[in-house]
C-alpha cells in the first residue's frame, strides 16, 4: 500500500478514542496503525472508516494526552495481529494476547489477524457431541453440543461468576481420547472478579488448560472490543490448526456492548434502540459466528457468552440480539437465588435448541431426550400449580395437583440445585431425575416410552423406598 510507512503530522480532530486524520492516501479498512503521542510514546489503532477526505482511526489506548497538531500517525499496512502458541495454554494474557502473569513470553508463537478467517458457510459441519459440564440443570435439559453457541443470561448480582468458574473447572469430552482446552475472555471485570478466576483456575489446577485473556474495567473501552477477537483468534489456532476442541467462556458481554456504544457516540454516530449502534446485530455477530467445525477439520469452538440484563429485561437490545444470532439460551432468575438455589436456572425459559443432536444411546443414555421432555412438562405444571395455590391455598389443591406441588419443590432442591463444587457426570444426573420423577405416579409420566420406564423407574422406587 502507498500509506505504509508514511507518517503524518497533526490530526483533525480527537474525540473520546476516535481520532480523524486527512488528507490519508490509499489506506484500507481494518488497517493498523501507530500513534505517536508529543511525549514520543506509541500507542496503536485501527482504521474503521474511510472516505475520499479522511480517515477515522480508532485508539486502543484511548486518546489521553494527544495532541491535535503534535500527534503523528504512521498506517502500517496490515491488520493488528495477536500471538497464537500452544504455550498460552496455562497463561494469563491482556487484550492483545500479551502474557500479564509475570512468567516469560511464549518461546514458540505465530502471529494471526485479530479478526479471524472468513470461513465459507458451506464448509460448516453440523454442530454434534456432548460436552459434560457436570451442572445437571445443564446436561440434563439444555445439552451443549458441540461447535454451539449458547449464551447464558443472568442479572446484576446473579451467580453467574460461580457458574462459568465452575464450567470451566468441570467440563470435559466424555471420550476423554481428544484434546479439549478453555479459552476464558473476561471483559471489563473488576479486580475482585478477575482475582476469584484466577484463584479459582489456580487453585483447582484447571489453568493449565486455561489460556485466560483479561480486560479490566479501569482498562481503556477501546480494549474491551479487543478482547474477544484475541481469544478467539487463539481458539481458531487450537482448534483448527492443532485439532483441539476449544470450549470458549466469554464475560461479560454487556461491558462488551457499553464499549461499542460509547465508541459509537465518540463518532457522533446515529444511535439506534437504547443509544446502541445499529451495527450491534453484525458485530456481534462477527464473534459469535466464530464458533463451529468445519468440514475436514477434527477440531471445533463451542461459546458460551455470559451476558448481564440490564434490569433483569430479557427484550434489552443485547440479549433480544444476542437470543436471535445463538442456538438457545440458559437463564438464570433472581427468584431461585433468593430461595438459595445454586446454580440458579430457570428451566422454563431456558433451552438448548441443538440439545437434540447432542444426546442419545451412543452418546449420552438412550431415555436422557424422554426423561428432559418428561421434566420440562412436569415442572410446567408445577409453575401452573404453585400459582393456583398462591391463590386458593394449598389446602384447596387436589391429590394430583399436590403431587405436582412436591415434584417441583423436589426438582429444585435435588435436580437444579448442587454444589458449587459438586461435578455431577450425566449418569449421575439421569438417576436423580429418575429420582424426582419417582414422586409422580407411573401414569403421569407421559412423554417416555413404556420401555424406558420399565428400564429405570421401579428401580428408583426401590431405591427411594
């Protein structure tokens, strides 16, 4: 390119983390560049507009301190590229994929284009194969396949922190013959959040399968658009490159949009539903779209992006966006919470939409898609049940509706909720639904096969008597 190497004096103008500079020859979208602050310091960014008088540059580090007519500019021709090493595997790095944990740089590492490969719909291979997380509210009724995307929804406050630590410590392929690795990006924690991952990957040993990328709240919001295209860059690697099945937990992805809309409005962009850019559908959609396997390929990236409601509000542009680009979503209620349930997951709006092609005789146990259709329509009428209670009291119920009245109570404490450190394999899971469905009569329980009921739930109740 004839803007590579060539450095310019002075920019337009500076606002928030956008810098405008003219009168810019032959420089492409995406570009990189190095902004040179008065004081000789450097700092980079990118080129994410273009037109024939200017061109807007993005700072990563934000624009503290520049100068309108001391600033210098140099476009490098070439996108910003991450470090990709089977050696970060273990290591904590910041949002360029630089090691942040006081241990030496990777001595083997190949360099890659932050925005990944474009990766032709058709070479995509149908997402398949359980992946155990050990958390029965999980593998029991919303199954992660994978090369799914599956997002969990919390709240302000919600136990979801607990959850995606714990994930990280338990999941695993149930073959155990492949390689499996997390890639953990953590975008705009605060210190305290961040200590209790790394205490709780550290202590458990779960780090050295690990590769953490950590974006700190007090780090510039430029970073935090970052972050996500380091981690999964490095995925990408393992899985395509190295044959690994890559498991990705990206947090918050909330902090993550609050970024974008306030890089939007540094560039006095129209705003569009709740002051978020009307790009937000396809950028997010940028990340997301980077899960999957390809054809030919042993590997694959499975995401599950934990995302905060603002207000609890599940119609909030993020997860609306966010419900409409993945195949399911697991919420997590404040009522649970309350009642002291962990992990709080509200199964009746909870779902795995590939759950289906994930479970099964040769990969879970041949009952697991009756016995979670079974649990979802008994916990339906244990919702429709407790309501009429509230109303006309328990006393008022009758047999059958009181049978329903234990289930639910049973579900919860028994099913749903478990230790934090409690790793449940599927068996395990299956036996207590089997267990809690033991409280209904045989009759009631319409969505499984007669065989399977013959198979496994008078054992229960001999267990239970």
């Amino acid at each position: 390119m004839a803007g590579t190497g060539l450095e310019y004096k002075g920019v337009a103008s500076i606002s928030g983390p956008i810098i405008i500079v003219e009168n810019v020859q032959q420089v492409g979208y995406d570009e990189l560049v190095a902004v040179k602050t008065q004081t000789g310091e450097i700092r980079l960014g990118k080129v994410i507009e273009v037109n024939q008088k200017a061109v807007t540059v993005q700072v990563f580090e934000g624009t503290s301190g520049l100068s309108p007519s001391e600033t210098r500019t140099r476009f490098l021709g070439r996108p910003l590229e991450v470090p990709v090493s089977t050696e970060m595997l273990g290591r904590i790095m910041n949002s360029y994929g630089e090691p942040i944990d006081g241990h030496p740089r990777f001595f083997k590492e190949d360099k890659r284009d932050v925005n990944g490969f474009p990766l032709n719909p058709t070479a995509r291979e149908y997402p398949r194969d359980f992946i155990q997380t050990g958390i029965s509210a999980i593998d029991g009724l919303t199954s992660l396949v994978r090369g799914q995307k599956l997002p969990i929804f919390s709240g302000p406050g919600l136990a979801h922190n607990d959850l995606a630590a714990q994930i990280v410590r338990q999941s695993q392929i149930r073959s155990g013959r492949e390689e499996f690795f997390i890639v953990f990006i953590a975008m705009g924690l605060s210190h305290d959040d961040a200590s209790f991952f790394q205490k709780s990957f550290e202590e458990t040993g779960a780090i050295k399968n690990v590769a953490m990328f950590l974006n700190l709240a007090d780090d510039p919001p430029v970073e935090r658009i970052i972050t996500p295209r380091a981690g999964l860059t490095l995925a990408e690697y393992l899985a395509f490159d190295q044959d690994s099945h890559v498991l990705v937990i990206l947090t918050d992805m909330t902090n993550y949009c609050e970024a974008l809309r306030e890089v939007s409005a540094s560039m006095e962009e129209v705003p569009s539903r709740k002051g978020y850019p009307g790009y937000m559908y396809s950028d997010l959609a940028s990340i997301y779209e980077r899960a999957g396997r390809i054809v030919g390929k042993k590997g694959s990236i499975t995401q599950m992006p934990i995302l905060t409601m603002p207000n609890d509000d599940i119609t909030h542009p993020i997860p609306d966006l966010t419900g409409y680009i993945t195949e399911g979503q697991i919420v997590l209620s404040r009522n649970l919470e309350k009642q002291g349930i962990y992990p709080p997951i509200y199964i009746s709006t909870s779902l795995s939409r590939l759950m289906k092609d994930g479970i099964g005789k040769d990969s879970t146990r041949e009952d697991h898609a009756n016995v979670a259709s079974q649990l979802y329509s008994a916990y339906a009428q244990y919702n429709s049940v407790k309501s009429l209670a509230t109303i006309i009291g328990e006393e008022g119920l009758g047999n059958k509706d009181k049978e329903y009245l234990r289930f639910g109570e049973r579900f919860e404490r028994t099913f749903i909720s478990q230790g934090r450190n409690e790793n449940r394999s599927i068996e395990q899971t299956l036996s207590i639904a089997w267990d809690t469905l033991s409280t209904l009569p045989e009759g009631e329980l319409t969505s499984v096969r007669p065989e399977f009921i013959k198979k496994y739930y008078p054992k229960i109740l001999k267990e239970v008597k």
